[in-house]
C-alpha cells in the first residue's frame, strides 16, 4: 500500500500541468471564444477561438471594453452590466443571444460569464465563454418560419374565401339580377327607372372591379415577395400624395385634411406599400367622418421606429368592433355598409403590408368622437429580427 501511493506522489510530482498547459488547451478550443476581462470590465486575454469568431487580433482587443462585442440594442438596454452583476450575485450568468464581430456582422451565441476568484477569495475579474450557434439558430428559425408560413395560408385561404364568397359574389348576383330585370322588361319600363338601374350596374360593376383590384394586391403582398422593394422613404410625399387622390372626395363631404409630419421624418419601407396603407386609412376615415369634419396625419420617432397617428372626427368605434377589426369577419361586415365599399378587405391589406415592412397597426376609439389608426414602421433597415416569441434558449449542452 505504502509503495503504491510512493507511485502515486511521483506520478503526480511529474505531471503537474504548467500555467502553459492549460493556456495550449483554452488556445486549442478553435469552436469556444474565451476570453477574461479585469475588474474594470476591459478585455485582458482573448484566445483563437476568440479571435476567429469575432475577427479582432490580439493588439486590437486588448485593454477594450467588453461590451464591444454586444449589440447596439443591447448596450442601450444595459445587457453587459447586467451579465455582470448577475455572475457577481449568483456566481455566473448565461444567456442566448446575437453579438456584433469586427466587420458589424451578427451571430448568435451560447453564453457564459463568471467572477474569476483567486485563492485568498480577492476578485481578479471575470471569464467570458462564448459558442458560436449561428448555423442551429438559423436552422431552427427556418423551421420556425417554415410552420409559420403554412398556418398563414391557410388563414389567408380562408380570407380569401370569406371575401371571395360574400365580396365578390354579392355585386355580381346584383348585376345578374338587374341585367336580367332589364332585359325582361326594358321595353315597357319608364326612362326614369332604367337610368335607375343603370346606375346601380354602373356602381356594382365599379366596386366589383375595386374588390378584384384589392384581392390582386393583397395576393401580391402574401405570395409574390420577389416584388418587394424596401428603401428609405421620406413620409411626407406619400401623404402628399394620398391627400392630392382624395382632395375631390374630402371636398365633396368639406372634411379637412391636414398634414402635421415634420419633412425631416423618413421610414423605411416599399414605396407603393406605404402609399396603399396611407390610401386606405385616410379613405376609410373620409367615409366615416360626417361633413364639416377634421382628417389629421402626424408622426413621432420612439426609439428606433416612426409611430404615424391618422384621427378623425369622426363616428367612432365601440370596444367590440375594434377587437375584430382587422379579421375576415370584420372585412364581411364593415363591407355590407353602404358607406364602407371596399373598407374591410383594405384594412386586411393595411394590415399585410405593414407587417411585411416590420410594422404593425392598432386603433384607439371612442363612440360619437372619433378614431386614431396608429402604425409603426422602422426608420433603418433592420439588422436582424428577433421576437421574444421566437428567441431560443439553448441549454450549455448545445
């Protein structure tokens, strides 16, 4: 037993692994960024791994404060400190989430950051691991979006369906039966009655082709992506623009329209998407505003999005209608109104076409006193889309 464990001090003695040792192994980990920080949060090592994911050399990281490697939301929302203070109250802190390297390109990244402690328990800074998940972040997200687009065409077919057996079929059963009313009876009918009747054709017919012309955008929107062009858009032109269209129609009913966007605001968005949304909120608020009354546009920056306001004077909505608002159902009934030819199936397409530029709508309204269609679109491309629905948490197995 005795000359066993004299084996076992030699053995020991021999093979104690050297600072230099265990350096060649944290250099040799090629998939892992491992660097440590000292107590003033500064970056002061960095290993290849390191270096190969985020590009920077030795001579450019060292002395840098960490939160070069994180986002610029990120930074602002105070996600390095907090990792900090973290790993100081429980010991460590991890994380899942997309890191900046030197060229400005995103990964996303399994984290890991502790307090490094020395014998005497004096705190000598801290250790950051980083595991570059980019490839299974991606994969996953395309599974994601792959389900997602299945669930949405089918919610689109059965929209379509809806519109398509109330919207169109309606108009044409009109004009089936008073083209088939003249035919039988043209010959003894008064000229007072069949201008009558010809005028009802003439206003069946137009929005029939109306609902033809929205169906045909809004399939263009969901399934000819190719089609979509982005760029920075300066907000004031197209509402320019949507006023000059309907100037003819807010005269007829004396409704004001009035343009409070400050010149310098800019989005960025598809141009002729921008000039539908515009086009069918302001119409819609046209046709629910009683004569004599007030249309405003104005828009605010909030963080890194442009929240547009359309009010109106008008008739206002009650809690209910605004909860189905933007539905099939809500299309069917808002489309059965005289005064609302064509509103149900634009507020769907609003709808669509926000969502494809990474915006998104809502509704404030009161009965008697009017509505505020607010929408948001973002002021730069995006860099990267992440929804907290949609983030993932790996485990450190990953």
């Amino acid at each position: 037993m005795k000359h066993t464990n004299n084996n076992h001090k030699k053995i020991k003695n021999k093979y104690i692994p050297t600072t230099e040792f265990y350096s060649q192994i944290i250099d040799s980990l090629q998939d892992y960024s491992i660097f440590t920080l000292d107590k003033e949060f500064n970056i002061n090592s960095w290993n290849s791994g390191a270096k190969k994911i985020f590009g920077y050399e030795m001579d450019e990281i060292i002395g840098v404060p960490f939160e070069v490697i994180f986002t610029e939301e990120d930074k602002k929302n105070g996600i390095p400190k907090n990792e900090i203070e973290t790993a100081l109250k429980e010991g460590r802190a991890a994380d899942n989430r997309w890191h900046i390297t030197k060229d400005k390109s995103l990964f996303y990244a399994y984290g890991l950051i502790f307090p490094l402690i020395s014998l005497e328990s004096e705190l000598l800074g801290y250790v950051k691991i980083l595991r570059n998940l980019t490839e299974r972040k991606q994969s996953e997200d395309a599974i994601k979006k792959y389900i997602r687009e299945l669930e949405e065409l089918n919610i689109h077919k059965e929209s379509v369906l809806a519109i398509l057996s109330h919207d169109l079929r309606s108009p044409l059963s009109t004009i089936i039966g008073t083209a088939g009313f003249l035919k039988e009876n043209f010959h003894k009918m008064k000229p007072e009655a069949v201008q009558k009747m010809l005028d009802l054709l003439y206003r069946s017919s137009t929005y029939e082709l109306d609902m033809l012309d929205y169906l045909v955008e809004w399939a263009r929107i969901k399934y000819a992506s190719d089609v979509f062009s982005p760029k920075k858009l300066k907000i004031t032109e197209y509402i320019n623009k949507v006023f000059e269209n309907l100037k003819e129609t807010a005269l007829l009913e004396t409704i004001n329209l009035h343009n409070e966007v400050e010149a310098n605001i800019f989005v960025f968005a598809d141009g002729k998407m921008l000039i539908s949304i515009f086009q069918n909120i302001v119409s819609n608020a046209i046709n629910h505003t009683e004569k004599g009354g007030t249309i405003t546009v104005s828009a605010k920056r909030m963080d890194d999005k442009i929240i547009v306001q359309i009010k109106d004077t008008g008739a206002g909505m009650s809690k209910k209608m605004i909860e189905n608002l933007f539905t099939p159902q809500m299309a069917t009934l808002l489309e059965a109104r005289k005064k609302n030819k064509g509103a149900g199936i634009g507020l769907l397409l609003v709808k669509g076409f926000l969502e494809k530029n990474g915006g998104e709508i809502w509704v404030e309204s009161v009965l008697g006193e009017g509505s505020s269609f607010y929408f948001s679109l973002p002021v730069e491309k995006p860099l990267h889309k992440i929804g907290s629905s949609e983030e993932m948490m790996f485990d450190e197995s990953a």
